[in-house]
C-alpha cells in the first residue's frame, strides 16, 4: 500500500501492514504475528493486541497501539505520543467513527542510528 487509508473494522490476521510504503492502516482489532513488518513509510494503528514480531525489519513509519503485543521486532522504540499523534488519531476515529481514546495508544517506532 502506497497511499490512502485502508479501515479494518474487525481483526486481522498475520502481516498486515507488511511492506506498508504510506498511507494509513487502521485496524479496530487485534493483529496476527509479524503486523507491521518491513514498513517504510506510513502509519499503522491497532485498535486491539498484536502477536509476535510487530513492526519486525521496520525501517520507517509509525506503529500506533492500544493493546498489547507478544514481542516487538528488533531495532523499535516505544515513544511518547506527541500533540501532534493524539491530533492524528482523533481526527482518524471520528473520520471512521471508531470510538477509541487517543491516551490509551502507544507509539512505536524505529531505533534512531547513531552518526
């Protein structure tokens, strides 16, 4: 997925959000093993638990959950939600009429690299 929003309402299984180059992937519910895997642009949000391996080879984007998760791929940080995400989710959920509060997220994104 390239661009657009793709809107879940319901579970997933595993690798959604694999390869995601931009764009947005809402998921309401829970995700399989290795969700998120290989992103390099773009945000996926979990309105529900993920299995093992979430955001796995991430080298880009951000991972928005209100779960929990099995394990997180290598290389990930959690993050402090800015203004900026908690503007972001709101407008998403109202957009798509999901009730879900923005403080409930975590923030996951990719290991900075040290220069």
């Amino acid at each position: 997925m390239c661009g657009g929003t793709l809107v879940i309402k319901g579970s997933a299984k595993d690798h959604v959000g694999q390869l995601l180059k931009g764009g947005i992937a809402l998921v309401v519910g829970s995700v399989g093993d290795f969700s998120g895997s290989f992103m390099i642009a773009g945000k996926m949000v979990i309105g529900g638990d993920a299995g093992i391996d979430l955001g796995s080879s991430m080298i880009a984007g951000t991972i928005y959950i209100r779960g929990d998760y099995e394990k997180l791929g290598a290389k990930l940080d959690k993050a402090e939600l800015t203004d900026d995400d908690k503007k972001f989710l709101k407008e998403l959920f109202e957009k798509y009429q999901v009730q879900m509060k923005t403080e409930e997220f975590k923030k996951i994104v990719p290991q900075k690299e040290m220069t």
